[in-house]
C-alpha cells in the first residue's frame, strides 16, 4: 500500500503540475489557445487511466490550488470546469469494468464500460461546462450584437467604402448568438475527446493501461439514446431566447458526438478498401462544408450501438487483447462496477 501511495502521490502532483503550466500556456499564446488549453486535460487522462482515480483526483486538485495561487480562484474555478474535471470522469468511466456474466456473457471475461457511453457523458459534461461560461460571461443577444458592431466599425476603417444593410446586419446578429455556442460547444467536445484518444494510446504503449485499447472505427459510436437528446436541442433553437440558446449548444455537443461517430463507421464501412484513403481524404475534406458535414452526422444517427469490449480477468489467462461484443438498438446493463481502482 505504501509503494502504490509513493507511485500515485507524485504521478498526481506531477500531472496538474503539467495541466496548469499548459493552461497557462494557452493563455499567453493566443495562436495555439484552443489546442493547449485541451491538452491539458492530456497529463489528468494520462495519470487517471494508468495510475487510477487517486493519481487524477491529485491531479485535478493540484492543478486548481496552483491555478488559484498563480493567478485566480476564478481562473482555477473554470480550469477545473471545462478540463480537468471532464478529464478526471472521462478516465473513471474508461476504468470502470464488471464480470461479463452480469450481462450474460462468459464468467472468464470482464466487461468494460462502453465507448459509446463514454462519450455521451463528454457531450453532457461539455454542454453543461459552455451553458456555465455563458452565464458567468452574460452570454447573450446583446453580447453578440456588440461583437458585431465592433467587427462592422473595424471594416469600415479599414474599408470606408463598405457598408452592411440594417437587415443584413441583424441577420447576422441573430444567427451569431445561436452559432457561437454551436460551434464551440462542438470543437470542444472533439478536442477533448482527441485528448482521450491520444492518452489511451500513450498509456497503452506504456504498459500501464488498465484498460484494454480498443478499435475505434468499431467501437466508437453514440449510445442510441443521444438522439433524443439531440433532437431535443433542435426543438429548443426554435423557441427562442435562452432555450433557443442552450438547444444550440446541445445541437454543437452531441452534433460533434454523431459527427465522430459517423467518420468513425466510414472508417469501418471501408476497410480493406482500395479506394479507402483517397475516400477517408475527400469526405474529411468535403465536411468543410455544411451539406457533407450533415451527412455524416446522418450516418453517425443512423448507426448508433454499444460496444463493450470484453477481456479475460486477470489470472485466467486467455488470448491477449479485447474482445468487442457490439449491441446495437440493444440496452444492456452499464458495466458500471471498477475492479481497477486499487490503484
């Protein structure tokens, strides 16, 4: 007990040690912000997946008392929100497993809590994380109309000549207070789960992973329940106001999540394909575009499932490597006891 404290102790300091030096990061290099400030959540996802809940609660913990020391409580408050935290449960999730003959499966195996599930939770965290900012930032028409007047005043300094109609100016004021939570909502919700993915690899090649990597062409997709939720955003936009508000931000989050989804059963639909990477290039290339990026969020709608994937329990030996079990339209219990966090 002693040498796993030693172990998870100084992995934990360690790694909000990193998370807050690249939080700062962000914050003086404007350029790379987006980018620095997910990889924060990379040295939080690293210490929980491979060293335990312990190693990424001391993360996270380490991280917000350096954030409140070197700058703010509040700069540590929204640090914690929109990374660590979504980090530290991310990595939870990704180690909780049960035995698979509490899902009907064989008693040798474990089963481990789904991808898809995984990432419903990251849509949900991320939504709740930019309705917050909102608020704390009085997110609103009259925000947005204040950027827009400031951009339009810029452009006629530099360009004397231009001028924007007062309805085209309106338009674009009222699309923007919906777009803006939209596309952020959406870029954080792939950024991090991009930090997820690399910190499985990294851990795996480690050797330290507790959980098995899995195929994520395979296995990435959205629980069949997001689709409700999904649509239930888009309801929202329509009433205006503040729903109309949050249903954007539902509609970027979980668009993101079927979005994700979709580019990842293209990439199955075409393996062992000859025309599959210069397919791969054109449709990652096409969704650039509004039309084609919808298309993909349709077949990520279209395709939604569950997959667990499945390895011997320690100590029974078996084949090396996870088993996947995939149900799809199907509801099987959350895999929701940890077997893992002795660690």
């Amino acid at each position: 007990m002693t040498n796993k404290i030693q172990t998870v102790l100084p992995t934990g300091i360690i790694a909000g040690i990193v998370a807050t030096l690249l939080v700062l990061g962000a914050s003086a290099q404007s350029s790379l912000a987006s980018v620095l400030y997910a990889a924060s959540a990379l040295p939080i996802l690293i210490a929980g997946l491979g060293w335990g809940n312990r190693a990424a609660i001391i993360g996270v913990l380490t991280a917000a008392i350096l954030g409140a020391a070197l700058v703010s409580p509040l700069f540590a408050l929204a640090m914690a929100i929109f990374t660590l935290i979504p980090a530290g449960w991310l990595s939870h999730l990704a180690n909780l497993a049960r035995p698979a003959s509490e899902l009907g499966g064989p008693d040798h195996l474990m089963a481990w809590y789904p991808i898809s599930d995984i990432l419903l939770h990251l849509c949900g965290l991320v939504t709740i994380a930019v309705i917050i900012l909102g608020i704390a930032i009085g997110y609103g028409p009259e925000l947005t109309g204040q950027m827009v007047d400031a951009m339009n005043s810029a452009l006629q300094v530099q360009e004397p000549d231009f001028a924007v109609q007062a309805d085209a100016l309106a338009q674009t004021k009222s699309m923007l207070v919906l777009m803006l939570p939209m596309f952020q909502g959406g870029i954080w919700v792939m950024l991090l789960f991009a930090a997820f993915y690399i910190a499985v690899r990294i851990v795996s090649r480690s050797g330290r992973a507790l959980r098995p990597r899995e195929d994520m062409p395979s296995a990435l997709r959205m629980n069949r329940h997001a689709i409700f939720i999904f649509l239930g955003g888009v309801i929202l936009t329509f009433i205006g106001g503040v729903p109309a508000m949050i249903g954007a931000t539902i509609c970027g989050t979980f668009g993101a999540g079927f979005l994700m989804a979709g580019f990842a059963s293209l990439h199955f639909r075409t393996l062992g394909k000859d025309w599959r990477l210069p397919a791969l290039i054109l449709c990652y290339l096409s969704t650039m575009l509004v039309l084609p990026a919808l298309a993909v969020v349709v077949l990520g709608l279209s395709d939604t499932r569950r997959t667990i994937a499945l390895t011997p329990v320690k100590g029974t030996g078996g084949a090396a490597g996870p088993k996947t079990d995939k149900t799809s339209g199907r509801d099987d219990k959350d895999p929701d006891q940890s077997n893992n966090d002795s660690n």
